[in-house]
C-alpha cells in the first residue's frame, strides 16, 4: 500500500504560482530614482555645498578672493564683532525683516479674506492682485525709484506737506519706509495666494453653521477663519522672514544703501566686500549670517510646533 500519494494537479498549479519571496530583505530601488537623483546631487554640490565649504575655510584666512593667502585664525570673527558698520547692517536687516513681514501678512490676510468674501469679480481681481509677483525686483525698485524721487515731492508740495517735499530716498530716517513698502508691494501676492488656499480649504458649512447661531462677520473671522488658517500664517512668517533677511535688488535699486549707510543690509556689506578687497572679511561675515539665519529657523520652528490656534 502506498505512503504518499502524488499532488493533484490543482496543488501544483496553486503552488507554483505562488510569489517567490527574494532572498536578501533589501528592496530592489527602481533605478529611475538615481538617474533623478544623481544629476541634482552632483550639482548641489558642486554649486552650493562645496563653494560654502570653500568659504567657511577661506572666512580663517586673509584672502582676497584669488593668490596667495595665509592663515590668520579667528582675526576676521573677532573684528567682525567691533565693527560698527557690521552692527549697523544686522540691526537694519533684522528691523526691516520683522517690519515688513508683519506688513505683508496683515495686508495679505485682509485681501483674501475679501477676496474670497462674495464681491463681484473676486477672480479677475486675484489675478490682479498676483501681477506685482511677476515682475523682477529691480524693475520694480527703479520704477518706484523714480516715484519717491520726482513725483511724491510734486504731489508734496502742491498739497503742502513738507515730509513728502522732498525725497524720501535722501532722509535717513523715513528711506527705510521706502524700502518696506516696495517690498510689500512685490511679496504680498505670494502670501496672498497661501491664504487664499487656507481660506478656501475651509469647509462652508462651517460658515454656515456659525451664521446660523448668529455669528457675526467679524466673530467668524475671529473664531473660524484665525484659529483654521494658524498653520498657513505660520508657513507665511517663516518664509517671509528668511526671505527679508536676504534682502538686496530693491534696496539697491530705491537707495544703493544710503544715505549714507542708513539702508545697507547684510548682504549688500557681503558683496561690496567680495569687491573691495575684504573678501575673507566678508566671508566671515556671510558664515555668522548663515548660521543666525539657521538658529532663527530652528527657533521658530521649535516655537510654531503643534500651535493650531492663536
């Protein structure tokens, strides 16, 4: 009497179309990923981490930016920290940062919220709105340039205000407003469409639940539109306050950093020293730049985590 008996054929076929597992864990990645990864790799490197390796090693030295160089150590850092003009330009870039990025997002929060309200047009008007982020900087700067040169001291003295008889661009205390407005002017599009998209991600019943129960406009806003759209506000800051803090075509289109240097930021010091001889200098510069500018990330990062409402 037979043991065993042979497998039906159905078992057969049942187990031979079984998947077959591999025999290493690892997943075989698809080699489309390294020929998209690869390229851009190999080129952020080449173009931005390498030449910052470059500069953080030449920020030790006396360089100029080409021959023959030596070593000098921490010189340029401790120097940095006495120079006036240095102090100057940070506490200029970091007061026109908080400025205007205030600015920015409380006018470009009142305009989505009107343009998403029930007006007539709103599209057209959106697409209006959005024009100003098109253009470059630096047409922008010189075209307004012109404005607060010749005709806001016209329209200033015909109505008799002395403040705007003359150019703002030329009195150290009021050319920085020139620059916060210009620059609001070009970057309130860009918020303005963020807030756009959180307003409209809103659910309406939500609206309509809350006008039900008697709500009024500005309780809904305070209590519905605030508190669901925190995390776009929060998005809005940090990109605008990195952004502000490299700020350089307007302000060399409306004052070139003057009067005098009453609106020199950061990075205009940065590169006049790349051209005037204090290239090492300036690269120590640039290097504590880099790192504020990554300590105000974290920091901020670490502040706005898990804040869902105001």
């Amino acid at each position: 009497m037979a043991t065993a008996t042979a497998a039906s054929p159905g078992a057969r076929s049942r187990t031979d179309a079984a998947p077959k597992r591999p025999r290493s864990g690892r997943s075989r990645v698809n080699g489309t990923y390294w020929f998209m990864l690869v390229p851009a790799l190999v080129l952020f490197t080449l173009a931005i981490t390498l030449p910052a390796i470059m500069g953080i090693t030449l920020s030790f030295t006396d360089s100029v930016g080409f021959g023959e160089f030596r070593w000098i150590g921490l010189t340029n850092y401790i120097a940095l920290f006495s120079d006036p003009a240095i102090r100057s330009s940070y506490a200029f870039t970091i007061g026109l940062a908080l400025v205007t990025v205030l600015v920015v997002n409380a006018a470009a929060f009142l305009l989505a919220v009107l343009l998403c309200s029930r007006i007539r047009a709103k599209v057209a008007l959106r697409a209006i709105f959005v024009l100003p982020m098109v253009i470059s900087g630096s047409i922008i700067a010189y075209v307004f340039s012109f404005l607060f040169a010749n005709s806001l001291p016209q329209l200033g003295q015909a109505i008799g205000v002395d403040v705007l008889a003359t150019s703002l661009l030329a009195n150290e205390q009021l050319a920085w407003l020139t620059i916060v407005f210009v620059t609001a002017w070009q970057s309130i599009p860009s918020a303005l469409l963020i807030y756009i998209a959180g307003i409209l991600s809103i659910p309406s019943e939500v609206y309509e639940a809350a006008s039900m129960d008697g709500a009024s406009a500005g309780r809904r806003l305070r209590s519905i539109t605030l508190p669901l759209v925190a995390g776009y506000v929060i998005i809005n800051l940090i990109i605008g306050f990195k952004n502000y803090l490299n700020a350089y075509d307007i302000i060399v289109g409306l004052t070139n950093g003057g009067p005098g240097t009453a609106t020199r930021s950061v990075a205009m010091t940065i590169f006049s020293g790349f051209t005037g001889g204090d290239y090492a200098y300036q690269m120590a510069n640039a290097t504590i730049f880099f790192l504020i500018a990554v300590v105000l990330a974290v920091l901020q990062l670490r502040f706005t985590r898990g804040k869902a409402a105001f």
